[in-house]
C-alpha cells in the first residue's frame, strides 16, 4: 500500500512539473505572437506559435508524466525562443529566452529535457548562424559572427552542465523523501505502529538506511517478546 502511495505521490509531482511547463509555453506562444506583431509579421508569428502550442498540447495531453511528454515541451518550449529570434531579427535581448527555458526546465528535477532543449539551441544557433552569413533570410543574432555563436555556446553549456549536477540531486532528494514517507505511513498503518517494512522497496541511500534501522528495531522487539514469553513459560 505504501509502495503504491509513493508511486502516486511521485507520478503527481512529474504531472504537476508537466503542467507548468505546458503553461509556460501557452505564455511563450502569446509572447512569440506579441514579438510578431510588434516586428509587423503577425501571420508568420501567430501561425507558427500555434502550431508549436498545438504540438505541445498533444504530448501533454497524450503523455503526461512521461519522459516523451518532457522532452517535447522542453523542445517546444526552445523552439518558441527561436522563433522570436527569428522574429526580431536577431535581437539580443531576445536571446535571454535560452536561459530563462533552461532554468524553468529545472522543475522536471530531470536532466533529459535539460540536455535537450541544450542541443536544439546549440544546433540553432550554429545552423542559423551559417545560414544567416549565406544570406537566406534567417537569424541568429543581429549578423552572422560566428565567433558570438561559440561565446553564446560557451554560456549555455555551462548553466547547461551545471544544471544537469542539480536536476541529479534534486530528483535524488525528492526520492528519498517519497521513499521515507511511504515508510512512514507503514509505521502508521490504520492507527497500529508496524515494524514490518518487507513490502517496501527501497533504492536510496537513506531509504536503505532508514529500512535497516526498522528492522532492527523490530528484531530486537521480537527478542524482548521472546524472552518475555519464555519468563512467563518459566514462571
């Protein structure tokens, strides 16, 4: 029963994260609309916002809580900051999007949408860079330089490596915590204090150590029983 609470528990905290961020592209796709009116190209704008939404829509919808639900919002979510680049011709101020999304992807508590929305705008940047330098209408930044590409690179892959270390910890710590509850709510089962933990599942360092304590515990009740009984028998 505690195993199934702490299944529940951690699928609720992933649908919750999965939420946020699908709200934070719905604002994404109403900001990337604004930058278009504002730069006077509304139907490119609105109609390339709505379809990255409705993609993100169908992968939240379809597969909350799930690793393909996190990756697509994340990708999403990046390709929205690329878009009002696009918009505003390479506008710098524009590009401060890559770090707010790399930093909102942190709710996951997960490395894969971190590393991913990663590479899609390390991928952006150099392709649209190069593209940009051979004069196919696209942007990067306000013109091609290259040299500012790997400087923007260089940023990224370090809030990048450093937020992939915190998602690990994070994701460890909520573990552990969703691991101790359920063995708490075994101590407390239907107002009775159990000892018996041989239905949990532990896979944390302090959910074993916890787990260790308890049926120790409850190995030296056992004895004190025992010997209770047998001075009784004795008696």
């Amino acid at each position: 029963m505690s195993v199934i609470t702490s299944a529940s528990q951690r699928s609720s905290q992933e649908d919750l994260a999965d939420t946020i961020i699908f709200a934070c592209l719905g604002a994404a796709a109403i900001f990337a609309s604004g930058v278009g009116w504002y730069f006077d190209q509304p139907g490119l704008a609105i109609s390339t916002a709505v379809g990255i939404a409705a993609l993100g829509a169908a992968a939240h919808y379809g597969g909350r809580g799930t690793v393909f639900s996190r990756i697509t919002l994340a990708l999403c979510l990046s390709a929205l900051v690329a878009l009002e680049i696009q918009l505003s011709a390479g506008m710098t101020e524009l590009h401060f999007g890559v770090f707010v999304t790399l930093a909102l992807l942190l709710v996951y508590r997960d490395w894969r949408p971190i590393v991913a929305a990663a590479a899609f705008f390390a991928v952006h940047h150099v392709a649209f860079d190069r593209m940009q330098a051979a004069g196919l209408g696209v942007y990067c930044t306000s013109s091609a330089n290259f040299p500012r590409v790997l400087l923007h690179a260089g940023f990224v892959v370090v809030q990048t490596s450093l937020e992939v270390i915190m998602a690990v910890w994070m994701n460890s710590l909520a573990r552990s915590a969703r691991e101790l509850e359920a063995m708490v709510q075994c101590l407390d089962a239907d107002g009775a204090v159990s000892l018996d933990m041989q239905q949990i599942t532990v896979e944390t360092a302090l959910g074993q150590r916890f787990k260790e304590v308890i049926a120790r515990l409850n190995a030296a009740l056992f004895q004190v029983q025992s010997s209770a009984a047998n001075i009784k028998v004795a008696s």
